[in-house]
C-alpha cells in the first residue's frame, strides 16, 4: 500500500506551488491514501484510476474539481465526493459499490459511470439537470422505477447485463434518448411508452426473453431508429426476421451487427444459394460417370476399387471397360509379335556378321531362372559377410534393371520391394514391417493389430469439424459498455 505525498506529486510535475496544479494522472500506483491532494485547490481534473483507494474522504476539500475517474480501486462507498458540486463527470466503475446515493445532490453532473458495481437500485437523479450519459450496466438492478421521472436531458443509457425484468414507464420522461442498451436480461416485452423516444437512433435488446411479433410492435413508432439488435432473443430465430423488422422499421440501416438489406438478400436468396452451392460441391466431389472416366482419380489401388463398384451398375461403363479391355490384349499380343520377330532378325543379323547369338530372355525364363536361384540360396549355408554384400548390391542392380525393362509386370515390383521388407525386418527384429501384397491390384496393406478406440477423433475430421457459432446465443452489445 502507497501513501501519495505531495512533495512527490509536486516533483513529478516540476513546481513547488500547489495552486499552480490543474490536472493530474496518478494511476497504477497502488495508492490507498491521496488525502494530500486536498492542497491542491485548484485541481479539476484527476485521474486515480487502477489503484487500492478504498476511501475518497481525501478529496473533500477538492471543491474545484469537475472531472474525476477513481475506475477499479477497492470502493465500497462514494462518501466524501457529496460536496463536489462541480463535477460534471464521475467514473467509479469496476469498485464494489452498493449504494449510489452520494451522487444524487451533484447537479452539474454530465455523464455518471458505475458499471461493473454491487449497486441495487438507482437513486433520485432528477436533480441533475444536465445530465446526459448514464452507464449502470453490470450491476444488479431489478427495476428502474421513478428514477429517471424527471430527466429528459438524457441522451445515453446503459443497463445491459443487469437483471431487468421490465421496462414499463419509466423511460417515458427521456425524450431525448437516442441510445438505449438494454442486452442481457429478462426483459419479455417492449412497452408501447418507448414510442415517446423518438429520437432513439440505437437499441440494444439483445440476449433478452422476446417471443412474440406483439412484443415488439412498438417499433413502428420508432421512426429515427438505425441500429437495432435483437440476437440471442427466441424471436430472433423466426424466418423472415430482417423482411418484417425492415417492414416494421423502414430507416433501420443496422440489423443485428449486419447491415438489414443484406440480411434480407440472404433470405430471399440463401436458400438457392445454399442449393446451388450443395449441388456444386456434391458435383466436385461426386462426378458424373463421363467426367469419372475422363478424370485421373486412380491414384491407388483402393480408390480404383470404390469407383470400381460405383459404376459396375453402369451399362455405358461396362461396354466401354470391355472395348478397352479387348485393345489392350490385341497391343498386348501385337507387342508379343513384334517382339519374336525383332528377336528372329537380331539372331539372323548376328548369324550373317558372325556374332555370336544373344539370348533374349522372355518373361516365362526369367521366372524359371529366379526359381532356380531361389532354390541355390535356400540349400547354400554360406555365412561369409563379404558374398553378402555383393549379392545385395547384385539385388539392387536386378532391382534397376526391373524396372527400366518394360516387360517387368508391376505386381513384380511390390512382391521385390515385400522381400526387401521382409530382409531388413528380420535384421532389424521389428515385425511391424512385414506387409500382405495383392499382387492383382498393386497394394500393399499393413495388418490390424489393435481395434482402433471407437470414440477416437481423427485429425481430418478434426479439421473439418470446425467449432461452429452457437446459433440464437447472440453476442456481447456491440456499443461497449
């Protein structure tokens, strides 16, 4: 806890002539005493916001002053400020005030913030004849009443999150209202006195209990009205909402944070929008059979199958399948052809040049000399390390050669990368390598080794479940405070 001293204060502002001082701003310093600050007299503006005051007894003799801002210090009472007739602005909210009594007799007050209080109700304020901003939201105020009888000069009243349950006629003496925040309480219903703020340009209703179309039907009166909100009220959730509060409100320009006449054009249009755009993206992603033949989604072998199955049923698809399927076997048997008789002019070319014979190894061979080899290995005991190096060094080098040769089926070259897997997983001991090959259709798929937790989320569909606004909840009031 800090006392504030007013050697220190004259330091700070480099004099040593406390009349001489108009204006402080002393806040973040954890001051709990500023009773020093009654030598200076002709102080008007001080700022003591964000501190531990828990007593403004201090500024009694601070008559001069006519603004003053004590935001979020430890507060229970205003007493000491009655007799600061000259303050036409008082900040006290984020405190722990209960009562605001010791307002009621400052009558140039202009503007009176207490939000964020303990304050239960609202004190006589029709003394104070020019006052024009009202802020008490946050504060546990269950009715208006007569407070604010006699105050027509008002132009700013704030009693969002408060716990309103009514409004009746207590606003009817505001004829000079032009925004009212209302949101976040109990209020059921509009009264038909609102029609006498007709110059209400903002209304903030939002996060209420309105119901009904009969609720709000002193609307229609309101005819300065621009920015309304109703989110988070049930009625909110009717269709056709921005159509009838636009036929209701012809000047209204803002409807629930969003302009009305777009609010409108989304529901005279949202519905065949959405259609249309359901149909687009169903089409992106479910293509119609000519597009499914043309496109290049075949990109694995299990894809290749579910596609199989979606367009077997398709007599177009199945003629078309049968033509490729016969062009290919007639290229396969031509390349076949065309093969025995490069062979046969290679063997007479080399006979006519005396070179010896070159064979050619077909298909069947190659199988039957793998065969062959396979079986050498598994007889041979040989444990030398140097031999096995050359032979896996040869592997790679078939490995190659496999590939670049054309004639090589494509189910050989996973069955060859199966046994690469299998060799260094009996090196390595680790089983989870080992993999079941469908040599027909090229896959290859790791077994199951536990059931997979019914309740586990993926991270794609994390993705695409995105959290999505709470529908009919509304939002804070989009005018502060």
């Amino acid at each position: 806890m800090a006392v504030l001293s007013s050697k220190q204060v004259l330091q700070d502002n480099n004099t040593t002539d406390p009349s001489s001082i108009t204006s402080l701003t002393l806040t973040h310093k954890a001051l709990s005493d500023v009773s020093c600050l009654s030598e200076f007299e002709n102080l008007q503006r001080l700022d003591l916001g964000f501190n531990n005051l828990t007593s403004l007894e201090g500024l009694k003799l601070c008559v001069n002053l006519k603004w003053l801002s004590v935001v979020q210090n430890k507060l229970q009472s205003l007493k000491g400020i009655e007799g600061l007739i000259k303050l036409t602005v008082l900040n006290a909210g984020k405190n722990k005030l209960k009562s605001m009594d010791e307002v009621s007799g400052l009558v140039n007050l202009r503007a009176l913030i207490l939000n964020d209080n303990d304050i239960v109700s609202i004190c006589k304020l029709d003394k104070m004849k020019e006052l024009n901003t009202l802020v008490l939201s946050r504060n546990p105020i269950s009715g208006i009443g007569q407070s604010l009888a006699k105050i027509n000069s008002i132009t700013k009243l704030s009693l969002s999150n408060c716990q309103l349950q009514c409004i009746d006629s207590s606003l009817k003496s505001c004829t000079e209202l032009k925004e009212l925040r209302l949101a976040h309480n109990d209020i059921k219903t509009l009264p038909s006195e609102l029609a006498f703020n007709i110059k209400l340009q903002n209304l903030d209703i939002g996060n209420n209990v309105i119901m009904k179309w009969s609720d709000l039907k002193v609307l229609s009166s309101l005819v300065n009205l621009k920015n309304l909100n109703l989110q988070g009220n049930p009625i909110a959730e009717k269709e056709d909402l921005a159509k009838k509060i636009k036929k209701q409100v012809p000047n209204l320009q803002i409807l629930n944070t969003k302009p009305i006449e777009k609010a409108m054009k989304k529901e005279e249009g949202g519905r065949v929008d959405d259609e249309n755009e359901s149909d687009h993206h169903e089409e992106s992603i479910f293509p119609e059979n000519e597009k499914m033949r043309e496109s290049k989604f075949l990109k694995n072998g299990k894809k290749a199958a579910d596609t199989a199955e979606t367009v077997l049923t398709d007599p177009d698809v199945q003629k078309e399948s049968k033509l490729k399927k016969e062009k290919i076997n007639e290229f396969d048997k031509a390349s076949g052809r065309k093969r025995k008789e490069l062979i046969q002019a290679e063997k007479r070319t080399n006979a006519d040049v005396g070179v010896p014979p070159v064979e050619l190894d077909t298909r069947e061979e190659r199988k039957h000399k793998k065969q062959k080899k396979s079986e050498k290995e598994k007889t041979s005991n040989v444990e030398d390390k140097e031999p096995a190096k050359k032979f896996s060094k040869r592997g790679k080098q078939n490995k190659a050669s496999a590939i670049d040769d054309g004639e090589t089926p494509f189910s050989d070259l996973f069955v060859s990368d199966l046994s690469d897997l299998l060799t260094s997983g009996r090196k390595d001991g680790n089983h989870k390598t080992l993999q079941n090959v469908d040599a027909a259709a090229g896959l290859a798929t790791f077994p199951k080794k536990k059931k997979q937790d019914k309740n586990r989320v993926t991270g794609a569909a994390l993705q695409l479940s995105s959290a999505s606004d709470e529908i009919g909840l509304g939002g804070p009031s989009t005018w502060g405070d």
